[in-house]
C-alpha cells in the first residue's frame, strides 16, 4: 500500500490523463481506507471462527446504514475530501471494504 501512496499520481496521470491528477489526495484516502478494510478482515473472521456471523452481520448493517447518512449529510455540505475521513472510523469489526463483502 505504501508504494501505492507514493506512486498513485503518476499511475493515475498514466491511467486516466493529466485531468485526473488532481485526484491524487482523493486516491491517497482511499488507500488508507483499504488498508484499514484489509485489517478489519482479520477481525471479522475472528467473529467467525468463533461462529458469531449474526454479530458481523448485524454490525456490517449498522456501519453502512451510519456510513450511507453520513455521506448524504456530509458530501453535500464540504464536499468529497472533507467526507472521505468519515470511513475511517467505523466500529469494530467492520471498516471500510468489509462491509461490502469483499
């Protein structure tokens, strides 16, 4: 993920065209966010194991429905960069990419 952080305007320059390098910060929060969903992976399998999929579940539901109102309410108002650190801190177990299942 680090060489992802330091090489993402060059490969999105590369990618999509010069037009798009000014969503090298956006890109660079993304990249926390997935490492951040990555690790929660762990956790939810931990859950798992100890065969407690309803509680993933039941906070997976939780974390989107907070992060989908969140969203609605902050992207309007401050715009994508200033709401992109909101999927930095959904509760345990679930953050960011976990909750989608993938």
């Amino acid at each position: 993920m680090c060489r992802l952080w330091f090489a993402g305007a060059p490969l999105l320059r590369l990618a999509y065209g010069t037009e798009f390098s000014a969503a090298n910060t956006i890109f660079r929060l993304l990249v926390i966010e997935a490492s951040l969903g990555a690790l929660s992976q762990v956790t939810a399998q931990l859950y798992l194991s100890h065969n407690r999929p309803g509680f993933v579940s039941t906070i997976q539901v939780c974390v989107l429905g907070a992060t989908l109102a969140a969203l609605l309410l902050l992207v309007p108002a401050y715009g994508a960069k200033k709401a992109q650190p909101l999927h930095f801190s959904p509760p345990a177990p679930c953050a960011g990419s976990v909750c989608w299942g993938e």
